[in-house]
C-alpha cells in the first residue's frame, strides 16, 4: 500500500498527506473492525474481550503490529479480538457468526460515514470544485476505499474470515460441522494464503471479483 504511494512520484506535500491517509484509516478501519466484534461478543456474555481491554475506542489496543505493518508494505494484514466461544450465550454457532458480521457492519458504516462529503457535494451542499481540490479529498477517498475492501473481502467464506464464521453459523449442523474441523486445522490460513498470493502468481486470480465488486459499491455510496 505505501510502495503503491511512493511508486506514484507526488511532491513532498502530497506525499505525506498520501501517507498519513493510509495510516489513519488503516489503523481505524482495523480496530473499530475489531472493536464491534468486541462489543458484540461482550453484549453476548463473553468477557474475555473486555478483560484484554479491547472495549475502548482507542484504535490502538485493537491491532496487531506485524498484522499492521504487512498490510502497510504488502497489502495484506490482520488485527484480531479475543473471544471464547463457550462463553457466548445461545447456540455456539450462530452467537459466533453474530460476533463475526459486526466486524464486516463497522465497516461498512465507516464508509458511509466517509461518502458524507460526497452526498454533500451531490445536493450541492458543498462546493465540488472547493471539495475535489481539497487535501482531504484523497483521504475521505481511501477511506472509502479501505473500509468497503475490508467488508468485501472479509465477507468471503474462507477460512479465517468472518465470512467462514458466518456460513458455518447459517449452515446445518451436518454441514457445519466439518466446516468447523476445517477450520481449527492450521491447512485454514494455507488456504487464505494460497487464494491471495500463490494462485495469482500462477496466473489464477480467484479472488480479483472483488474490486469490481468494491467499485460498485462505492459507486452507489458516492452516486
């Protein structure tokens, strides 16, 4: 992501405002990702959340700094949130697949919340010359990026997406269960890998519906 900013030849004064947009949303559209899984899990009776101090608005408790600093240099990164699931109230599955869709929810929130400038500008609210040649035109614009790649993306049903979580909390228990073996099993984040870096390598880019898929709906936020 930053090799992307710097390959783009901006004057010093862009630049560090290309960088410090990247890293202000990066770090909030990760931790209030995680923070909603918190909340909701918490909500469900599990403290374990709330005990590894993850039920603050300080973006910072929420991250994983190696997670951090791989998204920032190669595009892919995690954050995480503690959760036990025999903890949760109702039945296992569903209660984790309710913990796991608040995290995709948040995001798609904060997108909205950074399309506002646009519709501002669509009913003439807000100057659109005034507005496109602003400094922070680039920032509410990866911003909304960011946040709907993060819900795209973490709502595919492969494991250890949030996606995964919430097919196994929606599926049969006979279909579930296998799921869920799969899923404890270290070959889950071969899979994730394999899909994101190996199979595009070889020339099979099983996953690049999702840009489109992304534009699309910043389209229709800004629109």
């Amino acid at each position: 992501m930053l090799r992307g900013i710097f390959s783009q030849g901006l004057d010093p004064f862009d630049l560090a405002i290309a960088i410090i947009s990247v890293l202000v949303v990066a770090i909030t559209a990760f931790a209030y990702h995680e923070y909603a899984h918190a909340v909701v899990a918490d909500y469900l009776g599990d403290p374990t959340p709330r005990k590894a101090g993850r039920m603050t608005l300080n973006p910072f408790p929420h991250l994983d700094m190696m997670g951090m600093i791989l998204l920032l240099f190669i595009g892919f990164g995690w954050a995480t949130t503690p959760v036990n699931p025999s903890m949760l109230r109702g039945e296992t599955r569903r209660s984790m697949a309710l913990v796991a869709v608040a995290g995709p929810i948040a995001n798609l929130i904060m997108a909205f919340i950074f399309s506002i400038p646009y519709q501002l500008v669509n009913f003439g609210i807000l100057d659109q010359a005034a507005f496109f040649g602003s400094d922070f035109a680039y920032f509410f614009r990866i911003g909304l990026y960011i946040n709907i790649l993060l819900f795209v993306f973490n709502l595919l049903p492969i494991p250890p997406l949030d996606g995964f979580t919430i097919l196994v909390g929606i599926l049969p228990e006979d279909f579930a269960q296998p799921l869920m073996a799969f899923r404890r099993s270290p070959y889950s984040m071969y899979l994730l890998i394999g899909l994101i870096f190996v199979l595009p390598f070889m020339g099979f880019d099983v996953i690049g519906f999702i840009f489109p898929v992304v534009d699309s709906i910043i389209g229709f936020l800004v629109s």
